[in-house]
C-alpha cells in the first residue's frame, strides 16, 4: 500500500442537513399535494463528500455539527456509515433541514435550502482546532453553505493554516467565500457553471468560454479548477491544459448530492497521484451515477467499473 493510499481525506461539515425529498404529481398553488414517495437523508455538502469518499474506499475523517432534534435524526439516519472517525459539536439550535421536490408533470426538480443554526465564536473554534488536527498534512474538504455566526473569511484563513502544515484544500463555496478563500490558493477548487459565471461576469455559451474562464481563475495561483456543467459533464483545468469529459447517458432522478459526488471522484483520483484526464474521469462518472438515483440517495462503488473507461476526455489546449 502506497503512502498516498494510507492518507486520510478530512471533512469539514459545518453545516449538515436531514434532506427530505418528495415525489408529487404538480405543485399547486394554495393547493394541499399528496407526495407519492417521501424519503429522509443525511445530507449537507460535506456530509455528502464524506458518504461518497468512504463508498470509493477513501478513509475519511469528518468534522460536523449537531443540533437539537433534526440533529438526533441527522445521526440516526447516518448509523456508523461514518465510521469512528466522526466527532461532531453540539449546537443549541436546529441542524437544518433542506427539502427537494420532484415533480412528474411537467418534470421539474425544486430545492429548498435554509440558513442552518447559529455557530457561537467559542464552538467554532473548537471545530477549527478539530478539522486542523485532522487534517496533518493530507487532503482537506472545505465545502458548502456557512451557518449564521461564521465568518465569511473562514474557509480563507483555514485554508492558509491547512498550507502551512503541508496540507491540500479542496474548496467547493460561492460568494464572498469563494472569493476570500481563493485569495488562499486552495489546491483544487469547484465550481457549478452559474457560480464561474457570476464569478467573472458574463455568460459562458461554450465548453471553450468556460475553459477559458475557468484558466483566468486557475491562473491566480490554483493546481486545478473543476467546474461541473451538469448534464454536459464537466471541465478540470490544470496547470498545462484544460479537459472537458461528456457526462454518460442517465435517466437522471435528482441532481442533488451529484456536485459533492464528482469533488469525491477528483479527490479519489487525486490522492492515489492520478493524471488529470483520470481525475475528471472519475469525477463525472460520480457524478453522473448519482443523478440516476432520487433525492440525494449517492451513487454505489460497484455502478462505476462498467463504464468508467467508456468516458471519452478531450483535451481542450486552452
């Protein structure tokens, strides 16, 4: 076993979620609908990234938070699918819950997402000594929605702590997160088409506009940038050349969980020292395998051997 494969992934979940998905005929407005399928998942970004490092083989350690009674159900429905390497911080208020509704006629997918609860200056930095301790100097997951009381330059100054012990930030924010972190230079950042877009102010119609986007940002001082194009698969672009790899054939169910996904396919790749063409590879088929299944159910590891080497990556020379 190499020492790439003994590393350790740690995850930063600030702020998880019970993610409930309905199944409806059609919204109707002041109307009540009956949902034909009702579900409950553990849910949150970096839940979600830790759920799918650990269905890739990837030891995982996790950082969360917990909060009142959707937080008990949060553990519930996580089991020790976690593993012993979950420590969590209790919160007074209530860990959020996140709906997602699919509607048959006319299809359509809507989410609703909310704040979370308030994270106390003193928790906070409880939760930053963990995820730093975790992290040594491997692969560290800063991802998602930060909860009321956090700070907007947290992911920043984390990630100039993490490269200062000799560790590699993955990022997956937006905003003015996005924007503070970037100033850090995390080691691999992801992005979803609308957040480069309203990154660099203008509508990206091309595979090539995004790529070329996607090189202004790498080029501020980033080992690679992802950015996940949904049904079109997605663009990783490093320091020599950028890829663009096509999304397989799905009967997509839900796209949700399907960004954290593809984060845990590059980091999967990543670790073991992959190239890039392989990273994005895998990235995408996560991705992909995710979208076909409902609500943020995540893909399994035994859906990817078939068709991971079918997926045709283009080198793009931008």
């Amino acid at each position: 076993m190499t020492d790439n494969q003994q590393q350790t992934v740690a995850v930063l979940a600030l702020n998880p979620a019970v993610d409930i998905s309905y199944e409806i005929p059609q919204l109707l407005e002041y109307q009540k609908v009956l949902a034909t399928e009702t579900a409950y998942y553990p849910g949150g970004n970096g839940i979600n990234v830790t759920r799918a490092l650990i269905e890739l083989g990837v030891p995982v350690s996790c950082c969360s938070t917990v909060g009142g009674e959707s937080g008990a159900l949060l553990l519930r429905l996580l089991g020790d699918s976690l593993g012993d390497n979950h420590t969590w911080f209790q919160l007074q208020g209530e860990t959020r819950l996140n709906t997602n509704i699919m509607q048959q006629n006319p299809p359509g997918q809507f989410e609703i997402t909310s704040l979370g609860p308030e994270v106390p200056a003193d928790v906070l930095a409880r939760i930053n000594d963990c995820i730093l301790q975790a992290a040594g100097n491997n692969i560290v997951v800063l991802s998602g929605l930060i909860p009321p009381g956090v700070p907007e330059s947290t992911y920043r100054e984390l990630t100039e702590q993490i490269n200062a012990q000799g560790g590699r930030v993955v990022l997956d924010a937006s905003g003015a997160v996005l924007e503070q972190a970037l100033e850090a230079r995390p080691c691999l950042v992801r992005l979803n088409q609308h957040v480069l877009e309203m990154a660099c102010g203008q509508r990206l119609e091309k595979i090539t506009h995004v790529a070329e986007a996607a090189r202004k940002l790498q080029q501020g001082g980033l080992e690679y940038l992802c950015v996940s194009l949904g049904g079109e698969g997605a663009v990783l672009t490093d320091a020599d050349n950028s890829y663009h790899c096509n999304a397989p054939r799905v009967h997509k169910q839900s796209t949700v969980g399907s960004g954290d996904s593809l984060v845990a396919g590059l980091i999967a790749e990543l670790r073991n020292g992959a190239s890039t063409e392989d990273m994005l590879r895998m990235g995408v088929m996560c991705g992909s395998a995710t979208a076909a299944h409902p609500g943020t159910e995540l893909f399994s590891r035994d859906e990817l051997d078939a068709d991971l080497t079918k997926l045709r990556v283009s080198r793009l020379d931008i």
